[in-house]
C-alpha cells in the first residue's frame, strides 16, 4: 500500500513542471514555433486547480500558441481560452507581481486588433510599485523582463536595480 502510495505521489510531482524551468523557457517561448510548442508540452497537464502561478504561464503558453495558429478561427479561439485563463488567474491572485509581469508581457506584444492591450499601464505601475518586495530570484527574472520591456522607460528601466 504505501509502494502505491508513493508511485501515485511520484507521478503527480513528476507531471507539475519546476517553476524555475518554466521561468528559464519564458522570454524566448515566443521566438518560433517550435518553442512554442515546446512552452505548451511543458504545462499541458496544469489545470485550474493547480498554483495560480503556473495556470498563468498555462495561459501564457496558449495565447503564444494561438500565434502560430494557421486557421483563424482556431487561432481567435486560442487566444479568447488563454485571454480567459489569465484574466480569472490574475482575479483569483491580483496582487502577484508575476502574474501581472506575464499579463503585460502578453498585452505588450499582441496586435492592437485584438482588444487585448488594456492593463498595461496598470501592470507597469503595479510591478514598479512591488519590484522591491520580491525575493532576489523573482527581482532578477523581474528586471531582466524590465530591460528587455518596450513598456517601460529608460528612466524607469534606470530605477530597476
């Protein structure tokens, strides 16, 4: 019983992704497809009852996908899924600097066209506001998305330490 036990945990914590990979894989999970795809086999077994964290890199990853979409029916209905994912993340978890970083990572790079841009100015503000009071590794992966950011202001970026 307890061998089964074991085995039945084993395979649970093997399926959740680690949260420093996922970080690692992140900023280039846009640059092909095929990184893409990648990004997406990485979280395909999160579900909405797992940390709130890694559901908003789950939705991250189908709003990237939806952009290689080649039907355009699939490619609106991906996005509306990820758009969706998100937006109910970030209400379960408003006050995580992270979910606010991926949200603006996602407005900042979509097209204009897709209505999709709202909380920029919202999230820049909350993520320079709570930059400080987030542990070193979560300060590091911050300001590097900071520097990189066309959101954000030479002055702003100069702020970021």
């Amino acid at each position: 019983m307890k061998l089964f036990i074991s085995l039945i945990l084993w395979v649970g914590l093997v399926s959740v992704p680690d949260l420093a990979t996922i970080r690692k894989i992140y900023p280039t999970a846009s640059d092909s497809e095929t990184s893409a795809k990648e990004f997406t086999a990485k979280l395909e077994d999160i579900s909405n009852t797992d940390e709130n964290i890694l559901v908003a890199y789950k939705a991250a990853s189908i709003l990237l996908d939806s952009k290689f979409e080649k039907k355009l029916s699939v490619k609106m209905s991906r996005f509306k899924e990820g758009a969706k994912l998100l937006e109910s993340t970030i209400a379960k978890e408003p006050n995580s600097t992270e979910i606010r970083m991926i949200r603006l990572s996602i407005q900042e790079n979509v097209p204009g066209i897709t209505g999709y841009r709202k909380n920029i100015k919202e999230d820049k503000k909350f993520i320079i506001a709570h930059y400080k009071d987030q542990n070193n590794a979560l300060k590091e992966y911050l300001k590097n998305f900071i520097q990189q950011s066309k959101s954000f202001s030479a002055e702003e970026k100069q702020t970021i330490k």
